[in-house]
C-alpha cells in the first residue's frame, strides 16, 4: 500500500512515516525510483504499532531503536516496567 493509506491505517502522518523511514526505524519495502513513492507491506503495520505505542509510553526514537533488537521476552519485561 502507498504511504499515504498505511498512514491512515496506522492513524499517523506522512511525514511522521518519513521522518521514521530516514532514521532507519521503519523503512518501506519498495520505493519506486521513478516516482519516489514509498510502499508498505501489511507486515509491517505490527512494526509501526510498535514504535508508536513506544513512543507514547515516553520512549524516544533512539531508545525504541536499540529496543527493536531485545528479544520479546525482555522487550515485553521492558514495557511492563515503563
């Protein structure tokens, strides 16, 4: 899907999507090099969940970036002691 429908989905914004694509949180899966369009598979809308919920629970980007690496089980632990 275009980047403008996932970010409907995901209730964000464009730029927000963007802005995640350039510090190498959330990159598309395919851009279209004639047109620049950024294209996002459902696979990646559990990604995006993610990093938002972490951001509202306070987390900056920095920190939800190096958290993406922990195994679930200690990623989890991490939430429930935020």
């Amino acid at each position: 899907m275009k980047i403008g429908e996932f970010a409907k989905v995901c209730n964000t914004k464009i730029s927000v999507l963007r802005h995640y694509d350039k510090q190498n949180l959330l990159r598309p899966d395919y851009i279209d090099k004639f047109t620049g369009y950024r294209y996002y598979s459902a696979s990646k809308l559990s990604d995006c969940y993610r990093i938002l919920a972490m951001k509202e629970l306070g987390f900056s980007l920095e920190e939800i970036k190096a958290q993406s690496k922990l195994p679930k089980d200690k990623l989890f632990k991490l939430l429930a002691e935020k």
